[in-house]
C-alpha cells in the first residue's frame, strides 16, 4: 500500500480538502492525477486574515500530459515535471475578510483529455469543500455615563480641529471594529446604566436594564449600531459598573459554553459613588468568577483618572486579558486614535483558531496540520500545550498556545489529508 497525501491551506476563513473513500478512486481525469515519481496528489489554497480585503486560491495538480486548468489565469504544465496550476482571486468589500476563496475546476477538470496513471498505484479521490472558523462571541460592555458626553477629548491627534465627545469617538470605534470583522465575530451589546437614564437617580441615572440591549448573533453590525446611541447623543446616567458586569455575564453564561466567549468592557471611570449598593469588590468578584467559568474580559480605559487607574489594572488582572503593551494591565487611551488601536487589538486576540473540518477525514489518523513549512504537533492538553487537538472528532480542531499565536500571525494553517491509495 502507498500512502496518498492530499494538502490543502486553510486560513481563518479558508479552505479544506478531505480525502474520500480510496475505493472509489481513478485515474480519470475526474478523479485526481497520481505522480509516477511520488503518487502524491496535491492541491493547496490560501486566504489572507480577516483584517485583510482580499482572498486568493491556488491549485496544482502532476502529471498531465495535456489539456489546460480553468480559472481566471491558467498556464500549461511541462509534460515531464507534470507542473500545472490554475489561481483565481476573489475581493472582499471593505472590512473583514470572508474567508472565501475563488472555487477552482479541481485537480483532474481539464479541458483537454487524459491524464498519465503513472506506475504506481491510483490516489485516494480528491473532494474541495469550504471551511469557517467558529466565530468567538464577544459582548461588548459599553459605560454610557454622562462624563462620555460631557467630557471631550482629541480624535485625530490634530490640535488644529474640535474636539469631540468620549462617545462620539466610542460610537465611532465600535462601528469601525463591528464593520470590519462582522463576518469573523459575532458581537453583542451591554449598557451601562440603560440607554433613558437621566442624571440622577431618581430618574435612572444607576438603573442597568435585565438582559443585554443587543444580543450576541452572527453578522450584527448592523444590529449593534441599531441597539446603541448615535454618536452625537447626548447620553446621561453615572457608572454602575457591577450591575452592568453582572447582567453581562448573566448573559454571557447562558451561551454555548463550546464557543468562546469573551466579554469587553469599556469605562472612563470608576463606579459612581451615588449609586447606592454598587460595590467596587463585588464587581471585581464578578470578573473573576466569570473567568473561572471561561469566559475572559478585556478592560479599556478611556481617559481615565490616575485614581481610577489602580481599580482596572485589578478587573483586568481579575479577567485574564491583560495588555501586554502596558504594565498596568488594561489597554488605557487617551484619544480615538488610541481607543481605535486598542479595540482593534483585542479583537484580533479574540479571532478564533477553532477549525470545522468537513468532510470528515476518512482516515482521521492520518491527518497532519502544518503552518507555513513547520507541521503542528498533535497536543494532549490545549491548556497547557502548544498544538492541536480535536474538539469534536473527526468534525473541528483547535489550535493551541503558541500554535494559535503562529496562525493568527501568519494568517493561514495548512491541513493535510492522508490516506492509503489502493
């Protein structure tokens, strides 16, 4: 028996092949194309992150004799090296990157006939078939107190324009964050206090609503930026932070415990010392418990007073997020450019490196997963490893630890489908 290898490269948001059953192989040029040197078949695609406006696909097959690929380019192979390709390239519309590539005829579609068996055994059938990253929940946790309208800051770090409010820049962030990965994160909305509170308590100023404002769903740009304030309004209310924690991750714990959760909380303060029974510890308390469950937080400061400093290095060290940028833990901004980095960054840790696989590898024992020309060992533990393991066998992996890391830095994770050709 020779064993048949078939790759395929796989991005967040890319593609997969899957080696079907040997049996129903041939040399046909329907079904593949075997090499006489090596009788590996092989077809490979890519696709950039989804930070990035476009995606590619490339595919290659040995040995055919004649005939040419299809595809938006197309060049003729030399008969003797067996070197034949076919790449087409799809665009995206601004934001995150859909992940899908251009779909190609596949190795053996040629135009122009037979294919050369070569001298060993036929290899397993090739079948091409798209693959989505699970896309991460995140519920972003917005304080919409009135200090975010009344206090105002630079947004274009251009002394010479207006300045402009906390919110104006928040809703003006959040739109650009929740645009550009509508496709690769799934996002919700939590406010704090709720979205009529007035400026004192006894018309709502500390009252957080049951419940989020806006649930967590797939491609909700549109919904997020329905279900919270317009930039220019005027919002009221102090900051109950713990009521708000607390209705966040209510919510947040009810969800498929299988996806990962993550919650964002954005402040320019501390909890308002008027709203009677909201208590700084319980809120921290909240944090930690919430990640003990799995569900981490990211904490971003905006403009935030010293003082207050020392009370969100705590809820970010309490959430295991830290920001590696800055000593104190939590990502502190002090202008829309720096809130725009800061939103941007977190949301890049939050992409997923959990991997769908379908079809099913026939032979899942045989499978290998590789990032750029270093293949990924297969990992025992994804919380103390760095590789990757199954989550539902032989459905979806996972990346781990500095495998995850290596993925989301080059953007592409290679699959390889082996299985013996009969």
């Amino acid at each position: 028996m020779t064993r048949a290898s078939m790759s395929w490269l796989l991005a967040p948001l890319a593609l997969s092949l899957a080696c079907g059953d040997s049996g129903g192989a041939s040399a046909s040029a329907s079904d593949g194309l075997s090499d006489s040197a090596s009788n590996i078949t092989s077809v490979s695609e890519s696709a950039t992150t989804p930070t990035t406006s476009g995606a590619s696909a490339s595919a290659s097959a040995g040995d055919t004799t004649q005939g040419s690929m299809s595809g938006d380019s197309q060049s003729s192979g030399d008969a003797s090296s067996g070197d034949v390709s076919d790449s087409a390239s799809e665009g995206t519309t601004s934001g995150a990157s859909t992940g899908a590539v251009a779909s190609t005829d596949g190795p053996g579609e040629s135009s122009g006939g037979g294919s050369s068996t070569g001298s060993g055994p036929t290899p397993c059938q090739v079948e091409k078939t798209k693959i989505v990253p699970t896309p991460s929940d995140v519920l972003l946790v917005l304080d919409k107190s009135g200090s975010m309208s009344m206090q105002k800051w630079d947004h274009d770090d251009n002394p010479q324009t207006p300045t402009v409010t906390r919110w104006y820049s928040l809703h003006g962030v959040v739109e650009s964050v929740v645009t550009k990965f509508n496709k690769t994160v799934n996002f919700g909305v939590k406010l704090y206090p709720k979205i009529d509170a007035g400026s004192y308590e006894n018309v709502g100023a500390c009252i957080v609503n049951p419940g989020v404002e806006v649930e967590i769903a797939p491609m909700n740009a549109a919904g997020v930026l329905a279900g919270i304030p317009a930039a220019d309004f005027a919002v009221l209310g102090g900051t109950p932070m713990e009521s708000g924690l607390k209705a966040a991750y209510t919510y947040l714990q009810a969800l498929d415990p299988n996806k990962q959760r993550f919650a964002l909380m954005v402040a320019d303060g501390e909890i308002s010392k008027t709203c009677a029974g909201e208590v700084y510890k319980e809120a921290l308390g909240l944090v930690k418990t919430a990640h003990d469950m799995g569900i981490p937080t990211y904490v971003v400061g905006i403009d935030v007073d010293p003082m207050v400093s020392a009370d969100l290095q705590s809820l970010a060290t309490a959430g295991g997020k830290l920001n590696p940028n800055n000593p104190q833990g939590f990502y502190e901004t002090t202008s829309q450019i720096e809130l725009q980095a800061a939103l941007q960054q977190i949301v890049d840790d939050t992409l997923s490196c959990v991997i769908d696989v379908t079809p099913e590898p026939s032979e899942p024992e045989l499978f290998e997963v590789w990032i750029k020309q270093s293949q990924v060992p297969a990992a025992v533990n994804c919380a103390k490893d760095s590789g990757w393991v199954w989550t539902k066998p032989y459905m979806q992996i996972e990346l781990c630890g500095q495998a995850c890391l290596d993925l989301k830095k080059s953007g592409e994770v290679e699959a390889r489908y082996f299985c013996e050709a009969g």
